[in-house]
C-alpha cells in the first residue's frame, strides 16, 4: 500500500489543557501529508478544550470531539472509543501536550509496515517556555541552543533516520505510536482495567508483541515536542505494574476489557 493510499486515522489524547491542544492542532494543520481524519479522545475536558476544537474545525480534516464525563483518569476508555469511531486502516497515537513536526503524519505513513507497529520519540520544551512557543515559529534547534529545550536528537528530523525492530521494553510511549488498526482489534485496544496515570500504553506494546508484532523505534523521523508541565498524580501507579507484570507472564493477547466494550451491541 503507497503512502496516498494509506488512510490515517489520527487520535489526540486530551484532558484540560486547551493552550497546548492549541498548539497540537495547528500542528496537525501544518501537515505535509494530511490525515484522514482527526479525533480527539477528551478525558472529560471543561468547555475551554472544546472551544479550542471549535476554533481548528474548519481548518483540519474532518474533525470529531470524542468525550465523556471525568470520572477520573480514564484515558483507556476514552482512546478505546475514538478507536472505535476512527475509519481508517492505520492509527496514529499522539498526546494533546506532544506538538508534530510538519512531517509527522507523513513520516508515519512511511515507515508503517505490515507487522509491526512503530514507536516514535519525543522531545521537550522546558516548562518555563511554554508560554512563549509557537507552533511553526523558531525551530527547535534555536530553542535548544538557548536552554529553552531538550532532547535534541529525539527533536530534529534527521538527513537519515534510525530505524531499529526490536520487542523491548524500554522506550514504549503512547503519545507517539503508530498501529494497524486490525492490530489494534486484535489485541482488544487499550486496556480499561488500568486506570490513573501509568503502563496502559506499555501494556498495549507488550500485547502486540504477543501477537508477534515488532516493534520498529525510530529516531529522526516522526517527531514531536513536548509541552512539559507539572506531574500528574501516579497513586495508582502501583496497580498497573502489578497488571503489567501479569500480562507479560501470561503472553495476554487480548485484554478483558477493551474495544470490544464499545462496539455497538457489546455493551
């Protein structure tokens, strides 16, 4: 399948930080290569993230707020629904905080392949600057050389990129995945079970490996910036290592509580 072909299905995970779901939409609109579509997967944002989506409508593809009321962190749940609605045949994971660099969306088509998933890295904007950055403004390079960032390497696109399969552990991130979506069926989506801040996206790697997919992590291509900010709260941090440790001595596949759960007539 060639890279026009390949229909993406962008998912943007939120929850009340409607400056920087700002940021990441006019990031998605400065894309090379557009998405299919966008969702974004809000964990019971206030009406100023929705404002935000309101504001880019018009200037993204088809764009769909996917919501449900806080009850806590959830993010699983909400994920598992905009992967239920999304159409296209490949999925593309990026965080409401995690800024793409024009060739995002792109790079992600490139490098999807047929059994394997792709993990991309992330860089970072220091907390003290956020305030002053601007999507499409001065390059990431310029920030760096003034202390105003970090991870250099993980925030530039390379001449070449670094490309390594692997079923690791380490560096397993969901604000920057790309997965089929029949993988993503497969596996039963995104976990419900782990609930707070914490492991649902190692566990959804470790479950694709199960499923023999290889992982392929990539340097120079796919990038994003992060928007730091303070530390969510890990109380349940905890729980989720012991139901981490579970899956991987078991080889779960397909989790309990997953997709399955929202398609209509499952529930």
């Amino acid at each position: 399948m060639t890279m026009a072909a390949l229909d993406i299905s962008l998912i943007i995970s939120t929850y009340n930080q409607p400056a920087a779901l700002a940021q990441v939409l006019a990031g998605v609109a400065l894309q090379t290569h557009s998405p299919s579509e966008v969702l974004v997967a809000d964990d019971g944002s206030g009406e100023a993230d929705a404002r935000s989506i309101k504001n880019w409508r018009h200037r993204l593809p088809p764009l769909e707020h996917v919501w449900h009321e806080d009850h806590g962190f959830r993010k699983a749940v909400i994920l598992n629904e905009a992967i239920t609605r999304a159409s296209g045949d490949y999925v593309v994971l990026l965080d409401g905080d995690c800024v793409p660099h024009p060739r995002f969306v792109e790079d992600h088509a490139v490098l999807a392949e047929p059994g394997c998933w792709v993990q991309g890295r992330r860089s970072f904007i220091n907390m003290t600057h956020v305030p002053d950055y601007a999507t499409g403004g001065v390059g990431f390079i310029s920030w760096w050389l003034r202390g105003r960032s970090s991870g250099l390497f993980k925030g530039i696109r390379w001449p070449v990129p670094w490309v390594r399969r692997d079923r690791s552990q380490r560096g397993i991130i969901g604000c920057n995945m790309g997965i089929w979506r029949s993988d993503l069926v497969s596996v039963n989506g995104f976990d419900e079970a782990f609930e707070g801040w914490g492991l649902e996206d190692s566990d959804l790697g470790n479950r694709l490996y199960h499923l023999g997919r290889d992982r392929k992590l990539v340097y120079g291509r796919a990038v994003i910036h992060h928007l730091n900010h303070r530390q969510i709260s890990r109380d349940q941090l905890s729980k989720n290592q012991g139901r981490l440790r579970n899956v991987k001595e078991h080889k779960t596949v397909a989790c309990a509580l997953g997709l399955r759960g929202h398609v209509k007539g499952d529930e």
